[in-house]
C-alpha cells in the first residue's frame, strides 16, 4: 500500500517534471529559432543549445510513451519508444560533451599551435560536429534495434521447446553485449566532457589567481564573472556526473529493485535534467532575455 502511494507521488512529480522540462526546450527551440530564421544564421553555441533543445524534446515524449505503455500494458510494442529514447539519451550526451569542448577551446588561451589551430577552426565545425554527433547516435543504436526485434522473435518462439537453451543463451549473449554497448557509447562523450570541463575550470582558476595578484585590494568585474563562472562550472560538472551515474547504474541495473522504485528512480533522473536545462538557459545572454521578458508579460497580465 505505501509503496503503491509512493509510486503515485513520483508519478506525479515526474509528469511536473515532464511539463517544465518540456516547457524549457520549447522556449529554446522557439527563441532562438526565431533568431535563426529572421537573421538567417545563428552563432555556434546558439546552434548546440537549439539541437540539444530538440533532444531533449523528443526525448522527454519517448519517456513518457515508454514509461506509461511499458508500465500499464506491458505490451512489448512500446519497446521501440524505447529505442527512441535511448538514441535521443546518447545524442544529448554527444551535444552536452560538444558544448564544452567548444567552450573550453574557445576560452582557452594556449600557446600552443594545436590549440590556436582548433580555436580558428572549430567555429567552422559545429555543423559538421552536429552532424556527426547525429549519425554516431544513429549507429549507436543499431544494435539495440536489432535486439529488439530478436527479442520479439524469442517470445513468439516461446512456446516451441525445441533448442530453447540455445535460444535463451543467444538471449543472454545479446542482453550483455547490449548492456556493454550501451555503457561503452556514453562513456566516450562524458569522458570528453569530462576532461573540457574540467581543464576549462583549471584554465580559469589560474587565470583568476593571476588578476587577484594584479589587482590586490581592489573589487574587480573581471573577478566576479570569473567566479560566477566556475561557481556555474562545477554545478555543470557535479548535475551531468550525477545525471551520468543515475542513467549508468539504470543500464546495469543494481543496487535497488527497479520495479518497486521505478518511478523514483524517473524522477531523480529528469530532476537532474530539469536543474541541467535550466542552468543553460541562464547561461545564455539571449534566453535570459527571452525569461524576464516573458516573467515581465506574465506580471503585466
């Protein structure tokens, strides 16, 4: 009984998370969509956030799809949303590494000609990164589509006891492999967004110890946008570990039954999502604007 109500509590704490995450891509997409259409072009990481803004809408609907089919009807059909969701969920992780690897190659400010190289071409590259970001996301879930539809020949197999060992080894063959692909394709683009974040706090530290010895005494905005960035920076990196973590021990599986708690674990995991996407709104000069403009027309009326 209490579990049943406590599954009802995160069930609704989900759905207002579905509704403000959706909300949040939504004003991305639109505001700076707009922008694109009337300008007819849009600065690079105004292209990442519109990408990552459609991601995360698409993969919001294919949770929803999925979690409610899969847990009400257990028809295996919603499964392919499940594939939906698990091609949007390693795309946003490409975009997110992308976006820091754009960041700390910009701001940075080595010598060296390796990175000079990098900072004058990358700006250049952000379609073709896209782009590619999308078709190793494509790729990545070939396997998972094939196992799938495996799957779905197994259960009609069922009732054949004929060469139902070989079936249910090929079965466990295809879940570990799965289990390992899946892990493997997340872990690159968090390790790349790993070592960007990670260097461009680093890169920023030294540069901030640097101007305090050069302004001792003195209040300085340099200072303070250099503070409110790595303050912004680590909570970046300690939500995307967290949301990497919670997403990697979904995948393996452990520590909890999943069935009791299902709708917890959902919660926790689009919580993260939600404070993530609300953090690069408010890292966007443009979408800070397009907030206290529509808080101002929601006072006004």
């Amino acid at each position: 009984m209490i579990t049943s109500q406590l599954s009802v509590f995160f069930m609704i704490i989900y759905m207002l998370e579905f509704l403000t995450i959706t909300g949040q891509s939504s004003l991305i997409v639109i505001a700076l969509g707009r922008e694109w259409v009337q300008a007819q072009r849009l600065p690079p990481v105004d292209m990442i956030l519109t990408s990552l803004g459609i991601c995360r809408f698409c993969q919001l609907w294919s949770s929803m799809l999925y979690n409610f089919g899969s847990h009400f009807h257990h028809n295996y059909n919603f499964q392919y949303f499940g594939i939906i969701w698990e091609f949007t969920n390693i795309l946003s992780f490409w975009l997110t590494s992308l976006l820091a690897v754009f960041y700390c190659v910009k701001v940075s400010f080595f010598s060296h000609p390796i990175f000079l190289w990098l900072k004058w071409r990358i700006v250049r590259w952000v379609p073709r990164l896209l782009l590619g970001s999308l078709l190793v996301s494509c790729a990545s879930i070939i396997f998972s589509t094939t196992r799938y539809y495996i799957n779905i020949q197994f259960i009609s197999m069922k009732h054949f006891p004929r060469n139902s060992t070989m079936l249910e080894r090929l079965e466990t063959f295809l879940w570990d492999f799965s289990t390992l692909q899946k892990v493997v394709v997340l872990v690159i683009p968090f390790l790349l967004f790993l070592a960007s974040t990670v260097l461009l706090m680093a890169l920023l530290s030294r540069h901030q110890k640097q101007m305090k010895d050069l302004h001792t005494g003195r209040s300085n905005s340099s200072l303070e946008a250099h503070s409110a960035a790595l303050k912004s920076l680590a909570i970046f990196l300690i939500l995307f570990t967290f949301y990497f973590l919670t997403v990697l021990l979904s995948i393996l599986d452990v520590l909890f039954n999943k069935e009791s708690w299902f709708w917890a674990w959902e919660a926790v995991i689009y919580a993260l999502v939600s404070i993530h996407s609300t953090l690069l709104m408010l890292s966007s000069a443009k979408l800070k604007r397009v907030l206290k403009a529509r808080c101002w027309s929601l006072e006004a009326a």
